[in-house]
C-alpha cells in the first residue's frame, strides 16, 4: 500500500501542498510592517499580533518543508529522465530557497516570541526581512530554471511551456534587482514581495501537477531526451 510509488507520487504532489500551505499561512500571518515602519506598527505587529504570527509560522514551516520534498521528487524525476544535473540543481536550489524561508520566519517568529526587542532592534530586522525578500529571487529563480530546462531537455514539457518557464526565470530574477528606497520597485515593493514569487509559486504548483499525473515518468518520455535541442 505504501510502496515505492505511493512515496514517489506524495513527493512530486509536495509543490502543490506547498503553495496550498503558504497561502493558509500568508493569509494567517498578515501584512509585514514596511521598511522604516513606525515604532506603533511594529508593536502593533511583533507584540499586538503575536499569537497569529506563531501560528503563521507553523504552517510556514510546513510549507518549507513541502518544497524541499519537492525538490527531491523533482530531481528523481528528472535523473529518471537522464537530466542529472539539472535534477542536482533542483536539489540545490529547493534547500537553499527553504533554508533562506526558514531564516526569514525565524526573524519574524524571534521577535514575536520574546516581546522584550527595544524597538531600534525590531526596526533593523523588520528592514532585514524585506532585504531578504530580493535576496530570496535568485535560488528560488534558479529553482524555476532547473524544473524548465530539465525537463524541456528530456521532452516531457513543449518549446511554449519552456519559454513560459525562461519568462518566469527572468521575471523572478527581476525581483533581485529591487533595491529602490521606496515604491513599486523598493523590497518592499509589489514586484519583489507579491509578483516575482507569485509567478514562481504558480510555476511551483503547476510542474508539481504535471509530475503527479505522472507524465514524466512514462516510458517513451525518456526515449526522447537525446532529440530535445
């Protein structure tokens, strides 16, 4: 019942467990204070809202969690399909982008727990946190370039879904680029924290179906990994 298979179709299916995951816990956690946020909205936040940011943070933790085994079920599937190297940089990239999350949450989770941070302290990590959002564009950018090249290289994805994949790469490592002191492009901006990773989560969730249907898995698939360009 629980074989070989069962596991190698949970961990495929783990990229839409983990968007479903980090939408519960964005929606739970809130809006994150600005940079340079009032002394007022940062009590209001790590203080007045502690409980819902612990909370947050559990299920953020899972969500982490999901993508690393994502990562794993997509480097076996893509060294099943001949693509080892790309499969090693989804390996790679997954457990850097969780491990960057998990630094991320355990800032906002610190402060939340303690309650005792003066407020200089809580405005640098506050300001951290969305440095850490730009910073955060290039594994998980790279993590988008693994799963589209490699299996593009394998021909279990057409030239159009590749070049959606190429658009969402260049897209997400735009967001590394957000380092305006304020507006649209500022890392607290709406492209860097709301729009480059959204478009990486959907990728995420959508190559996390395509595998659990088990296309990249069929037979025949590996037979035309050598006439993929």
């Amino acid at each position: 019942m629980y074989g070989e298979a069962f596991w190698e179709r949970l961990w495929r299916s783990a990229g839409v467990q983990f968007v479903v995951l980090l939408i519960i816990a964005s929606v739970i956690y809130g809006g994150q204070p600005k940079l340079g946020a009032s002394p007022s909205d940062l009590v209001s936040f790590y203080d007045g809202d502690r409980t819902r940011i612990l909370i947050a943070a559990i299920f953020f933790c899972l969500a982490f969690l999901n993508l690393m085994w994502f990562g794993a079920g997509l480097r076996s599937a893509l060294h099943d399909l001949g693509q080892g190297g790309w499969g090693a940089a989804a390996t790679a990239s997954s457990a850097a982008t969780a491990a960057f999350l998990l630094v991320l949450m355990m800032l906002s989770t610190g402060l939340a727990a303690t309650g005792s941070a003066t407020v200089a302290f809580m405005s640098g990590l506050n300001d951290v946190h969305w440095a850490g959002f730009v910073i955060l564009c290039f594994p998980l950018a790279m993590f988008v370039m693994s799963s589209a090249f490699g299996l593009w290289r394998a021909g279990v994805i057409s030239n159009q879904f590749f070049g959606v994949g190429v658009g969402v790469v260049v897209l997400t490592l735009l967001g590394g680029t957000t380092w305006a002191r304020n507006g649209f492009w500022a890392p607290d901006g709406m492209y860097s924290h709301a729009i480059a990773p959204a478009l990486a989560v959907i990728w995420i969730a959508v190559v996390s179906g395509l595998l659990t249907r088990g296309a990249a898995t069929a037979p025949t698939t590996v037979q035309t990994a050598g006439s993929a360009p």
